[in-house]
C-alpha cells in the first residue's frame, strides 16, 4: 500500500516514463542513467555487453530498508527499458529471506498502474481451468519457504516498466548477532544501482560489522540460517567497494551504490551476490527492553551472563546409501568439530541408521571424559552408508535412550535434553507414513525431550521434519545440496549446544493484555532472543507489571518490574522519528523522484512497526500452530486466523496468494486500449456544504473548494489531471463524531440534536455504523490517545486515528482513511495521498479527496460519509493529527441499521420533563426508544469549528442513550463486520 502513495507523490518523474522517444543508442543511456560516469569512460568490454543484451535493460535498481528495533522494511524499485520497437517480456526477480513476507508490488507499464492484491489460497479442488485471464500469481517457490519473487510482464516497444516491491521481515538473534542480507542478483550489469540501509535502535547498536559480498548458488532465504552458522568472517574482511558507514550510537546509515564499471568488475553477470550486515544492540541486565506504540507492545529478552545448563543429547545420523559420498564426509566433519564442543557436565550418544539402527553405547548417555570422546570419534569415523532409511525405528530408539536415562538416578534435574536428528531422504523401511511417524514420536517424547531436525539435499519430506520439529518444541533446518553442510551443521549445533534457562514463562498484568503471542518457551540458549507482542487494553495505565520466571540449572529466577507505560511510548516515539528523519533526510540526496520517495513512504509505515511486528509474529504463530494441533477444527481456526491477519495486513504468506493483473500488449507492441473509467455523463460529486479542513499548523483555512470539485483520474495514469462531470450534491448531516470524540446526532423528524461523548481507551475500534446483512455497509473507527492540555480535567484524550468503510454488496471492497492517506481496495487496490486533490471511482465505492481538507466516500449512489481531516504543521503535546467522521446521504442505509450512530438514523425522540422535587428544578429527559435518559443542554462546535449546534447532552458515555453499553461497540479489528450481538435497533 505505501507502493502507490510513493508513486502519486513523485508524479512528476512518473511522467517520464510515459516518454516515447528512447535512443537506442548506449552511449546516450548511460548518460542519462547513470550520472556518475562519462560515457567515453566506460570501457569497450561492458559497451559490448550492454549492446548484446537482447532483454529489457534494468536502468535503475533502488533498495532502501529501514530496520527499527529489529523489523526491517524493505523497499525495491526496478526501472526497465525496451530498447526494441516490438514488445518484450520483462522479469522482475528479486530473491528475498524466507523469513520475511512481502507486503506489496505494484507495476507501471506504459504508464498504467497495475496494483497487487492479497487474496486467500483456495481450498485445493481439481479443475481445469488454471488462474484467471491476463492474472498472475506472484507467489513464490513451490517449495515451503518463500525465496524467490518472480513477476515477468510485456513491455511494449521503446518503453519503459517500473516494478516496485515492499517485504518485512523480523531479524532473528542468532549466536549474539542480528543478520540482514540484501540479495543482488539483478542478472545484468545496471545503469544505476543503489542499496540504503538505516538501522535504528531504541539501544546503541554494537558489532557493526558490513562483510565482503557473499555469493554462491545456493541463496535466498532458506539459507540465511547458513549464514548465520556460517564461521565468522575475519575482522580484516573489507566491506564491498563504494560501501560507505555512518554509525551514531542509536542510529547507522550504510549505503552501497557501485557504477556499472565498479559492477562489471565484481561480475559481469549481474550476481554480485549478498550484501550482508551483521550487528548486535547494547542490553542490560533484566526483563528485557520493552517498546510501546498506539496501543502495542514488544518485548524483546536476551540475557546474557548465565551458567550454561547442562544437556542431555542424542545424535542421530542417517547413514542409507544416499548419504553416500560428499554428504557423510561432510556430516563426520562437523560431528568430529561438535565433540571437542562438549562440556564436561553434559551427557550424550551416537545412534546411526538405515535399515538396521546402530546404538554407540546401548540403553545408556555417557559423560563427557577424554576416553568417550575418543571412543566417539572412532564411531564415526566408521560410519558407513548403506540401505533404506528407517526415521521411525531411529527416532523411537533415540527417544528410549533419553526416557531411560531422565528416569533414572543420574538425571540432573534441571537439565536439557533434545535429539538432533538428521537425514537426506524420505522413510522407506519400517513405517513410512507420515501421520504414524508424528503420532508415534509425540508419543515416544511425551514433552520431556526437543527434537531438533536437520534434512539435506532436495528428496527429504521437509514438511515431516518441521511437524516432528514443531511438535516436539524443537526446530527444523534445511541444507540445500550444493552448500557446506559441515558448516551449517556445525552451525546449527552452536545454537542450540548452550541452554541457559529451561521452562521459561513471562506473565503481565492480569487484564492489562490481550492476544498476546507465544509467551511460554520451553529452552532459552545462548545468543538468541525471545521476542513477545500484544495488545494493551488499558492504555491509560500507568505502568505495566512484566514478571520472569525460568530455572537455570539447580535454581530458579524470578525476575520483575513495573513498566512505566508513558515512559516507554514517548521513548519509542522518539526513536521511531529518528528513523523517519533518517529516512527522510536521505530522500533529499540526489536521485530519482521516485528513489528519493521510497525513503519518505517507508517512513509513513513505519510508525506503526510495533502494531506491525505483533501482526508478523501472530501470523508466523498461526502457520506453526496449524502444523502443531490435531484435530481439524482446530487448524482450521488457526488457519483462519492467520489468513486474516494476513489479508489486514496484506502479506503474502503461505496462506495468502498475491495476484496481479498483467497489461495487454497488442501484436505491433503498443498497448491494448485502456478500459474505460468514471460515471456516465451527468453523475455526481460537489456537494452543496463546503467543510474547511484544518491548515497544517493547526488554524482555520478557509475552504478549499467543493468537496470533489477538482478531480484527476489515477485508474490508469498518473500525474495526468483531468476534469469530469459534476456529480449532484451531497447534503451533509450534523450528525458525527469527530474531536475528542464528541458524538452528535440530529434527529430531522423530532428537531432535535443530541450529543454524548465516548471516554474510549486508545487502541479501540468503535463501530460506528453496522449495516452489514442489508446495505452491506460497516464503518468502524480507530481510536488513538493523547495527553489532556494542561488545565484539563481529564488524563487523556482519544480521537479517531483511522476509518474504514467495509461494502459487501455487490462485492467485497473498503476503503480505508488516516490523516496522510486512503486505501482504496475495490476495482483496484489505490493508496491515494491525502494533501493531493483526486477523485476515483472503483465500482460500488468512489472517494473524492479535497488536498488537506476532506475526503468524501459515496456507496452505490445514495449513501455518502464525509471525513474531515484534522492536521497540524507544529502540534503541542497534546495534539494529534485526527478525523472527524460525518454522515452525508444515508437513505441507502437500511432501518436496521445500528452502530453508535447508526442505530439512531431512523428514530423519533422526544423531550419531556421530570416533576420538580423538594427545591430542585424540572429536569429534562429524553424519550428513546422508552427509555428515559437524563440530559442537559450544551453547544457543540462541527466542520473544523466553523458551525456551532445546540444539544440536548446525554452523560455517562451514553448510558441508556445508546443501546446495551459502550463495551458492545469495541471491535477485535478495523475489518469486522459481525452484526449487533443484541439485534437490531428496535425493541
């Protein structure tokens, strides 16, 4: 979504892409691609190689990624030219880690936007009929882990594609470095070529370390844990040429930019392999660091200076025939390397197996002494590959050993025991079923042990081994065929070989919390991290009470603190503009307007990365658990959940599908017609009140015209202003909620209004309007907290921070708005910049957006909201950018319409008063719905302060106004569309 705010932004170099002269000429390319260079200095080899390119030739390729507090988000801009009069298939590939999910890809061709979508993977049914015309998928690899992102796309002739990806992704701690790898492997040599990278840490960033680049075949995701394990470089290693470090404490800047000379150099081939940082943050001893933003948390643990606990483990080795070679050698070699590891309070065995299974030292786990080592090592050394491969037998005899040995009278009580398992194929002796091999080692571990699986090569039923994995609190690896399995088995052992706390829980405050992500862990080890998100549900608490508890060895720790809460967030906020100003203060270098936006656009989204980090972390926890339960109820409610979370947060995951649609490029190589877009002549969009926004440092302006007056067509170019048809006008209501929130309803037939207000907490989404069985509308509001000014009676003020509107007829769209920006996923998914003046219209919804002022959403023609935008240029402490939601036109709504302003649309009321009694006045009261609510009479200020509305007050958050209490208001989140838990409206 931050993909086509950054594009509308920088129209103006959009434009050029719609340019038809191209010279074909290299010299004249580099020229204008690549400004650092005189062309008569490029040499006569890379002329040549740039000449030969038959394929579109890649002039710029951009990677900006901001890292704050562990989560980075990544930015990727690609820029190709076909030199050629006919079209040409043009491929965008980008290799990404596996651990991240894409987030969004957009391209622009011929200058049409094409904007991605995030749909649910179907059930798989058999059919004939492939994916829809001119769609493509751009999900990746057939295999589990996501590596490679792939999107090819005609160019038309003489012209240009933009493709531009976004991908998150939550760095992994792994033996006491972070570790972020940048794969560039453009496939050719680039005209412009640049990498940014901004890291910024709420502590000071320690062991900063750029290594040289790093190639090889085997890449991408799966195998950043082999870098990870891979020994580490040498401290002489010089980062890559051109790689310039600015390191300030709390916030690095690396940026990597090599011409196409300094590029051909490295290769000519475009493989210059991964850009790779390693780093680590300054922590204190405790509970951790703990960040807070609008309404989340994160806890990052990682403690540091404990005794190791000592560990119970078993090695089991698959030694079949196809082991057989470079794989067994390479298995001894880090086996041999894993014994001089050893600690001497630790316990072990070897068990190897094929068709028959072969037990070092039977029925029992020996010490660690020089004689067993050496005995070990003359065990495998003899190893020898032969035969099938039988993973139930080996796994139900490790799992013995292990019982029999934590049963008995040399068990250290507090120790940790685990099976690393590896082999290089499928069962094929003994039971070979999969479902029976898991049932037969949950039973066979009966969560007393973990089991640690290792697969090699590409024939392993790598989905047995991560369940075996999961089920069992351990985790998989995958060596691919071609790398250094020694390495990476080495590697994987040095994660694991030092536990220093077992049966760790974390706990907070009692109703304080809710959906909380995995917050029990059954080994800490050494150099990693626990990482917990959730949400609070008081936010105007005070502080926050974290406790710790987990043995380590013969002891227990307990370790607790309040977390003060205000203090934390204004911390967070702190570092999080850092990054942004980082962010923006590099979109001022010299570039491309587009370039220099990418660092501005991921600024926006990253001001919501702790919200973001507790949906990343939900979401992986979702995929596991489907993978962990039993039943299929439940791992279809885990699957649900995940699938939804990722939809709301438009990830690409193992559950969700990114589906593109493709340009038409007609035989002559020009582009097929656009479809054609907007109303009928005649159709709506000014409206008969004009609503005055708020100027950016907060004062009156006067009104920027009619809502919808000025408009510009985005469905299919950008940067092109044009003028269309009045639409008929929109009467706007009185009735709203907006500032603090102040509610008002006005009710027409009775000639009256009504006001309350809602002490909501910040973080809650309140349902607004709730039509979703009849005009298949519903509109929830987001609530975000600020500090009261000074003098007030209050602690705190909310106001509205998002709005969405939700249509299910005649499908499925919303629109969703903030003070910078509006999402607009219908016909199209549009992210469209608030401070610009545009109208689009995408089937059942349009919206129409007055620059800074308002935004204006019409359904199906007869129902309309207004949303006012509320922003200030230099706000005090106590002010935030905010909405105002008013209802325009509701006749499409239906009578059993509810919500906290909806279920007032069509209703009477009437005022009455209460006798006098002793010396008190007549009291005046409401008559709702037969109910009689106490109310007094008070002035309201609406539309930016410009009107002013008497009102009859009702107190209490509403009480007896509204139906049931403020609680039935408050949503799980911004999309839900669940009906009134009480009926309707009338009683």
């Amino acid at each position: 979504m931050l993909l086509l705010t950054l594009l509308l932004c920088f129209s103006p170099a959009l434009g050029q892409l719609e340019e038809s002269q191209f010279g074909d000429d290299i010299d004249s390319d580099l020229a204008d691609f690549d400004l650092d260079i005189a062309p008569r200095r490029v040499p006569r080899q890379v002329k040549t190689i740039l000449t030969k390119e038959t394929k579109p030739h890649i002039q710029e390729l951009s990677i900006k990624t901001t890292i704050i507090s562990r989560y980075a988000f990544t930015a990727v801009y690609c820029a190709m030219l076909n030199r050629h009069n006919a079209a040409t298939e043009g491929v965008f590939q980008f290799q990404i880690p596996a651990n991240a999910y894409v987030s969004n890809f957009t391209m622009i061709i011929g200058g049409r936007v094409y904007q991605s979508e995030v749909r649910p993977k179907e059930k798989r049914v058999k059919q004939e009929n492939g994916k829809p015309k001119n769609k493509e998928s751009g999900d990746a690899s057939p295999e589990p882990e996501v590596e490679v992102f792939r999107m090819a796309a005609n160019i038309p002739g003489r012209n240009r594609a933009v493709f531009l990806l976004t991908y998150e992704e939550l760095l992994q701690r792994r033996l006491g470095r972070y570790e972020h790898v940048t794969s560039l492997r453009p496939m050719q040599l680039v005209s412009r070529l640049s990498l940014d990278v901004t890291i910024v840490d709420h502590a000071a960033i320690t062991d900063l370390q750029v290594l040289p680049l790093r190639n090889g075949r085997s890449t991408g995701a799966s195998n950043s844990a082999a870098r990870a394990n891979a020994p580490k470089t040498p401290e002489k290693a010089e980062p890559p040429v051109t790689t310039v470090i600015k390191n300030e404490k709390n916030v690095c800047k690396i940026t990597f930019s090599p011409n196409i000379v300094q590029q051909a150099k490295i290769t000519t081939s475009g493989l210059l392999g991964d850009f790779v940082i390693r780093y680590d943050v300054q922590r204190d001893m405790g509970i951790g660091d703990i960040q807070v933003l609008n309404g989340h948390f994160v806890h990052y643990f990682a403690p540091k200076d404990l005794p190791v606990v000592p560990k119970n483990v078993v090695f089991v080795i698959d030694t079949s025939a196809s082991m057989l070679g470079t794989k067994i050698r390479q298995t001894k070699d880090a086996l041999f390397t894993i014994l001089r590891d050893l600690r001497p309070g630790d316990r072990f065995n070897f068990i190897s197996f094929s068709n028959r299974i072969k037990v070092w030292q039977p029925n029992r786990l020996v010490p660690v002494t020089p004689l067993t080592i050496r005995d070990a090592k003359k065990f495998i050394y003899l190893l020898a590959t032969t035969g099938g491969t039988n993973i139930d037998g080996a796994i139900q005899t490790g799992s013995s050993l292990l019982r029999d040995y934590l049963s008995g009278p040399d068990a250290s009580p507090n120790s940790v025991s685990l099976i690393i398992f590896l082999t290089d194929g499928r069962p094929t002796v003994g039971e070979i079923q999969s479902t029976a091999i898991l049932g037969n080692t949950r039973s066979a571990a009966q969560e007393k042990f973990c089991i640690f699986t290792i697969g090699i090569g590409n024939d392993v039923d790598y989905r047995l081994l991560e369940r075996m994995a999961l089920e069992n609190c351990g985790m998989m690896r995958r060596i691919h065929e071609e790398a250094d399995a020694s390495a990476m088995l080495k590697g994987f052992y040095d994660e694991i070989g030092t536990p220093l706390l077992s049966d760790i829980r974390i706990n907070y405050t009692e109703d304080s919390v809710q959906y909380v992500t995995q917050h029990l862990f059954t080994n800490y080890f050494n150099g990693s991290e626990i990482v917990i998100a959730g949400k609070l549900t008081n936010q105007s608490a005070e502080s926050l009470h974290v406790q710790v508890t987990a043995s380590n060895n013969d002891k227990s720790i307990i370790l607790e603190t309040d977390v003060p809460l205000r203090h934390r967030q204004i911390e967070t906020e702190k570092h999080v503009k850092a990054a942004t100003a980082a962010m923006a203060a590099g979109a001022k270098a010299p570039g491309s307007g587009v370039t220099q936006g990418l660092g501005v656009a991921l600024g926006s989204i990253a001001e919501d990365f702790v919200e973001r980090v507790w949906g990343f972390l939900s979401i992986k926890e979702g995929i596991r658990s489907r993978l962990r339960v039993q039943t299929s109820k439940e791992r279809e409610g885990h699957i649900q959940q995940a699938t939804n979370l990722s939809l709301s947060y438009h990830f690409l995951t193992p559950l969700t599908n990114l589906v593109v649609e493709k340009p038409e490029v007609l035989a002559d190589g020009t582009m097929a017609p656009a479809p054609t877009v907007g109303p009928a002549a005649g159709e709506a969009v000014s409206t008969a009140n004009e609503l005055p926004g708020d100027t950016e440092d907060g004062k009156p302006q006067k009104p920027s015209g009619k809502l919808g007056s000025q408009t510009s067509s985005l469905r299919n170019t950008i940067g092109k202003a044009k003028r269309r048809p009045a639409k008929k006008s929109i009467t706007i209501s009185k009735t709203s909620a907006d500032g603090d929130p102040h509610f008002v309803v006005e009710f027409p037939l009775s000639k009256l209004t009504v006001c309350f207000n809602i002490n909501g907490e910040p973080g809650h989404i309140l349902r607004l309007v709730s039509d979703h069985k009849y005009s298949g509308v519903t509109v929830n509001g987001k609530l975000i907290g600020a500090p009261a000014p000074p003098g007030s009676h209050k602690q705190q003020r909310t106001y509205f921070s998002t709005i969405t509107i939700v249509v299910d007829h005649p499908k499925r769209a919303y629109i969703e708005v903030t003070p910078k920006k509006v999402i607009l996923d219908g016909r199209d998914r549009m992210v469209l910049p608030c401070h610009s003046t545009v109208s689009v219209d995408s089937g059942a919804l349009s919206v129409s957006i007055v620059g800074k002022s308002n935004v204006t959403v019409t359904v199906g023609g007869n129902i309309s909201f207004v949303i006012l935008l509320h922003q200030y240029k230099n706000p005090a402490p106590y002010q935030r950018d905010h909405l105002g939601f008013y209802i325009g036109h509701s006749k499409g709504l239906s009578h059993n319409c509810h919500g906290l302003l909806g279920q007032f649309l069509y209703e009477e009321v009437g005022l009455a008063e209460l006798p006098a009694q002793a010396d008190m006045r007549p009291s005046p009261v409401l008559k709702v719905k037969d109910r009689s609510v106490p109310v007094v009479q008070k002035s309201r200020r609406i539309y930016s302060g410009t009107q002013s509305v008497d009102c009859w007050f009702a107190r209490n958050n509403a009480a007896k106004l509204i139906d049931g209490q403020y609680e039935d208001y408050v949503m799980s989140h911004m999309f839900d569309t669940a009906d009134w838990p009480h009926g309707t409206n009338r009683v």
